[in-house]
C-alpha cells in the first residue's frame, strides 16, 4: 500500500480516531493459514517447522478476518477459499488496515487449473494488497522462500509502526524545514525530535519517497531512492525526476506530475530506470502540498516487479486454460452422443447434441442444481417411477460412483419423452472429485422396434383380453356357487346340532344317575360318547363361526387393542388359570380400524393357540404385542414358547380342518387359524406366522391403524 500524504501530516492523522497506532498483540509473528486441502496443510506445517513464528490455523474466513485485525505476519491461503462473499470479505478487511500495514498474502492455487476461475478470483484480489502466488504441488523450498520473503517485508513494516509509536508518546516539537535539497538522514546532533522522527519514517518506508517543487528539483528523499537506483545522493540532488523514469515512460509520467499540481494528486505505473541500466517496475503517487510559500510533489514509489511477475503468471496460465478449454471444446462437439460437465450447482459445459436431446435453447437453460433439473426434466425410470434426487446418475457421480442405466426423460420444446442411456463418471483432480462427466445415448430408435413389436402382439393381447372377460364370468359365477355352499353349510351344521345336544344330555344322565348300575367298561363307553359329542359340538360351533365370515355384516369403528386383548384374555381366563400360563401385554398398544366381534374371534382363537401348543411339563408363556407394519397398518404379535412349525407348514396351518398333529394332548378342530386369516382378510388386513420346530411360535395379523380410516 503507498501512503499519498506528507509525513507531517501522516503523523497527525495516525494519532486521531480509528486510525490511532496502538500496539499490537504479542502474536504479531503469527502466520495465518487457511486451506481446505490437508496435504497442503501438512506440507506448510512441515517447511515451517524450523521458521520463527508460530503457524494459526483458520477453519474459516471469517476467522481468519478476524485473526488478520488482531495482527498477523503473514496470511497463507488456498484459491479455493475465495469465492463469493468470502472474497469480498477478505478485501474489506483489507482495506480496513492502518496506513502502515500491507499484510503479505501468499495464495496457493493449481498450475493448471482447466476453468480459470482461481486466477480470476486471485487477479481480483491483487489491487486490494501484497499478494504473491505459491503453485502446487508444495516442496519445503518454495513454502520457506514464499514465507521468508513476506516476513522480512512485514517485519519492515513494523519497524514505521514502532516508530510511529514513538513520535505519538512524545510531545510535539517545533518544525524545522529545509532549505536545500537533501537526503532523509537520521539522527543529526542538531535535528529536533520531529525531524528525527520524520527521517527515520522516511527511511523506514517500503519505497522510494521523495518530495520536488515545480521546477522539478529534488528537495528531499531516501535513501531507498539510492540504493534501488544507484545513484549516489550527490548525483540526486543533481537530476530530475524524469531522469529516473525509463524513456518511453518519461511522457505519460510528466502528464501525471502535471496533475499533481493542478488537480491535488495523481497516480502511475512506470519502470525506474537505475543508473547500471535496470528496469524496475513501480507504482507511483505523489500529493500536492505546500512547504512554506512553495508548492510541492510529495510522494513514495511502491516496487511492483513481484506482483507484475504474478500478474503475467496469471495471464500465461488463463491463456494456457483457455486453450485447454478451446481443445476440450472441440473433443466434446465432435462426439456423436450428448456430453455434459458440470458440478452439483448445474451443468456448466455441453455440445450441441445434448441440447437436442433434451430440447434446451443453451447451456443456461442446464445450469441449475442437479436435483432440479431432474424435477424439470421429469427423468424417470423406464417403469415410470421418478428418479430421487440421490438415483441421478450425475448426482451417484458426484459420489464418486461410475453410473450407468436406461431412463426416460421429457424434452423441454416439444414435451415428447426420449429413451436415454446414461452414464456418468465422476472428475478427479488432485485425488478430490471437483464434478463429473455425463455421455447419453439416444435410445428412441430401440424404442420405436419395441413398439412394433408391441404392435404385432397387439391381436394376440386382445384374444387374452376375451379370455380374461370369460374367467372372470366363470370366476363370478364360481363365487356365487360358493357363497351357496357357504349358506348351505350354515344351515347343516346348525341342524347337527340338535342331536348332539340330545347325545350330550342323555350321557350325562346316564352317568349320573345309573352310574352303579354300570360297570366299568360302560362307563367309559359313556364318557367317549359324551366327549365326543362335546367335540363334535365343538368342531360345528367353529365351522357355523367360520361360515358366518363369508356373509356377517361388520361394523367397522376405531378400537383400542389393549381393551380387545384385555376381553380376550377375560374369556380365556377358566382356560389360562387352569394351565398357569403367563400371558404378558405390551403397554400403550395402538388404535385400529375392526369389527369388535370379529376381532374378538381372531384374539381368542390366537392366545388359546398359544397356552395350548406347548410341550407336556412346560408353562406357557405368552407375549403379546404390536408395531407399524406397512404404511397405515399395525401389527400384531402373538408368541408363544410352544413346540413350532415346520416351514413348509406355514401356510397349511390357516386352512379349514388342518390338524398337524393327531396326538389327543393337542385338542383342537383345525379350523380356528382359519378364522383368524380369513376374518383378517375381511377387515382390509392379512395373517401370517414365523416358527421353527422346537422354538416356539410367532403369529402376527394386520389391521388398518386408526389413523387410515380418516382419510
């Protein structure tokens, strides 16, 4: 930064408001680091090592702002951590730096990044600073050097503070001017406070300062003016101002002086020529003030070769990305399928085939997140379903996945959908994905054969239609038989019974009133034929049950599972006492859509299930509980510690009369399973088990939750 005041006046607008000089922390050696790559931080931390200073690391740059006001040496960061609002947040801050401060920054960026778009962000970012670039890959000699020659610089810097510091914390002496032309010299034995503390500002500044009249005669400068250029101060005070300036400069800087004392102040870019004939790019300003009755040129000339250097650096790699650019340009248009590049934002690059695939007007049109462009273009796959944002082959990309499937896609100007085979692939650079590649193949021409072929098999589907519309009449048919079988059945079970009740009572006469004219064997002849008319009776009450699902009319309402479970196990209770089962509840169960009554059936029929199909000698333990099934359903658990089911049995076991075991231990009429699933399959929901021999069982049914109902 050049300072376009005159020391006096410099020295007093340093002691004023925000700009006062104030010491900074004990931490202004402190080399700031930000990078979003860790092998860049370690290779830092490593030449740095033996450097002085300490190393602060800055997760972000807002912090690293922050540790840039509190005093630093140096700033080290990576290109890409100047996008967006974070660039203009580091060149504010600074921008907010006292005068004395010019804070190195040390960029490190690729050598041949293909976009561009880093030495775009590092040549805005050079006006506002000292900034040197630092290329990958990082050695230990190229870190050290950057570093070195930034802390020798910032070092100097501190230095005019110090002495700024000092001049503010004495009091003020008289002025002293001078007549003749002089260098700035420090420490004179007749120099007052002032004018030792103004030579050792001048002498201390980063650049050349120099102050001359209008005539253009030297009055002062430093000796930063003789030794960049050469000259002894005898040969200074002896030249022009012009004679510094190499020739085809000399005009355009005579224009810019003339402005200084017409205007106020003005501003130059132009080459010191030293006297052993080296050219040294500087940046020249000068202000115009007056020392006593005269008017003067003060000024300072700032060395711009290191950032002159950068800038052709910066131009030579944007002219080599440029001509990577144009060749991958012109690889991607000569390709006969669609090519698409970009990054989750969108897609940035494209040939023309890929804009009449999806009948996109420009590359603007895809230059969207990749999760809206999959909304826009209605990708979908080929049974219709739309893709999730995360199935996009470019977003599994992105992911680090080679991608690769048939999808369809709607075209943006006519709306006709296109048969696409995408596969994408994504980009490494530097071991990192920074985007991913897209080459689609045009598959409606593999389409339009399949719907040929759909054509000529479109007779034959309409003979299958006519089929269909036969077996569905027979099958209408076949339940109308059925369901009269059903009625029939009803009818003779209700029917049996009469005379079983007759069996029934009359035995049971027979054994309490004749029993000591009976002898043994009578007697047991009729208990078998008491118990076995109380079976039959028992098998005619499930099949009446059973039959009376096909045609029972069901009141369907929201019911509360612990209170159903709670009047099924009330109805088993002579049943559970006399086994000493265990019969646990899982607290809070869910509300369901069901019919009290049927649902009632299917919980008793499961829990007398479960205290009955145990191993002799073993209490039953029962566990009942419930859990979201399917979207909108609850399902129910009923298990138990009983002797199981064979896989292959699963399904048997729900059908009418199916007994698994003829052992008399195990009572049963094979048609209570069956009631559960079909009285299950009657409220909207289905049945099933989980059970290996030996290991107990777990039947479970679902029911429409409560919830389903009010929609």
């Amino acid at each position: 930064m050049s300072l376009s005041w005159s020391p006096s006046v410099l020295v007093r607008s340093f002691s004023r408001g925000r700009n006062r000089i104030l010491p900074l922390p004990s931490t202004n050696e402190r080399i700031l680091l930000l990078t979003q790559r860790e092998e860049d931080a370690s290779a830092i931390h490593s030449a740095l090592a033996e450097e002085p200073g300490n190393i602060c690391s800055c997760p972000e740059m807002r912090k690293l702002c922050a540790e840039i006001r509190a005093g630093a040496c140096v700033a080290l960061l990576d290109a890409e951590s100047l996008a967006g609002a974070r660039l203009k947040l580091l060149a504010e801050t600074l921008l907010e730096q006292p005068s004395w401060s010019d804070l190195p920054l040390i960029i490190i960026a690729d050598a041949g990044d293909p976009s561009g778009e880093a030495w775009e962000r590092i040549g805005r970012l050079v006006p506002t600073g000292n900034v040197s670039l630092l290329e990958r890959p990082l050695d230990h000699r190229s870190v050290t050097g950057a570093v070195r020659v930034a802390l020798r610089s910032r070092r100097r810097q501190y230095a005019l503070r110090d002495q700024l510091l000092k001049h503010e914390r004495q009091p003020a002496a008289p002025r002293v001017s001078k007549a003749k032309p002089q260098r700035a010299r420090e420490n004179t034995p007749e120099s007052t406070n002032e004018t030792d503390f103004l030579n050792a500002v001048i002498n201390s500044l980063p650049g050349t300062f120099y102050v001359f009249d209008a005539r253009g005669q030297l009055l002062r400068w430093n000796e930063k003016l003789e030794i960049i250029s050469g000259y002894t101060a005898a040969e200074v005070a002896r030249m022009h101002p012009l004679d510094f300036i190499a020739h085809e400069y000399r005009a355009h800087i005579a224009e810019r002086i003339r402005e200084v004392f017409e205007r106020g102040d003005s501003s130059a870019e132009a080459d010191l020529l030293c006297k052993d004939g080296r050219r040294i790019p500087h940046f020249f300003n000068g202000k115009r003030f007056t020392l006593g009755s005269q008017t003067c040129l003060i000024g300072m000339g700032i060395d711009i070769a290191q950032q002159k250097q950068t800038e052709r650096q910066l131009k030579e790699l944007h002219a080599i990305a440029e001509r990577r650019v144009a060749e991958l340009d012109a690889v991607i248009e000569s390709m006969p399928d669609a090519v698409y590049i970009g990054t989750a934002s969108g897609i940035t690059k494209c040939n023309t085939n890929a804009l009449k695939m999806l009948g996109a007007k420009s590359v603007a049109d895809l230059n969207r997140r990749i999760d809206e462009l999959g909304g826009k273009f209605d990708v979908r796959w080929p049974d219709g379903r739309r893709l999730r944002p995360e199935e996009l082959q470019f977003s599994r990309a992105l992911q680090g996945e080679l991608a690769i499937d048939d999808v369809v896609a709607r075209k943006l100007d006519t709306g006709e959908d296109v048969y696409i085979r995408a596969a994408s692939a994504p980009i490494m650079l530097h071991g990192r994905i920074v985007g991913a590649v897209s080459i689609n193949s045009d598959l409606n021409q593999r389409k339009r054969a399949e719907e040929a072929l759909a054509s000529a098999k479109d007779q034959l589907s309409r003979h299958a239609a006519e089929l269909e519309k036969r077996v569905q009449e027979r099958t209408a048919k076949l339940q109308q038989s059925v369901q009269s079988l059903e009625g029939v059945l009803y009818h003779v079970a209700h029917d049996l019974r009469a005379p079983l009740r007759a069996m029934q009572g009359f035995t049971t006469i027979l054994l309490e009133d004749y029993a000591p004219k009976l002898d043994k064997q009578g007697e047991d002849y009729a208990q078998r034929v008491s118990s076995a008319a109380s079976r039959m009776d028992k098998l005619i009450q499930d099949l009446l049950a059973y039959g009376r699902l096909g045609h029972m009319a069901l009141s369907m309402g929201t019911l509360d599972l612990n209170e159903e479970i709670n009047a099924a196990r009330n109805r088993l209770g002579p049943e559970i006492r006399a086994r000493n089962a265990n019969v646990q509840v899982e607290r809070g169960l869910p509300k369901v859509w069901a019919d009290s009554v049927l649902l009632g059936e299917i919980l008793v029929n499961l829990m007398r299930n479960a205290i009955t199909f145990v191993a002799p000698g073993v209490t039953p333990q029962v566990r009942i509980q419930a859990e979201s099934a399917r979207p909108e359903f609850i399902r129910v658990w009923v298990e138990d510690n009983g002797i199981g089911i064979n896989p292959e049995h699963h399904e048997r076991v729900f059908r009418v009369f199916e007994r698994l075991r003829a052992d008399p231990v195990y009572i049963g009429t094979g048609i209570g399973l069956a009631i559960v699933r079909k009285g299950t399959e009657r409220m909207g929901g289905r049945a099933g088990v989980e059970s290996v021999p030996g290991a107990g069982s777990r039947f479970w049914v679902e029911l429409p939750a409560a919830s389903k109902a009010n929609e």
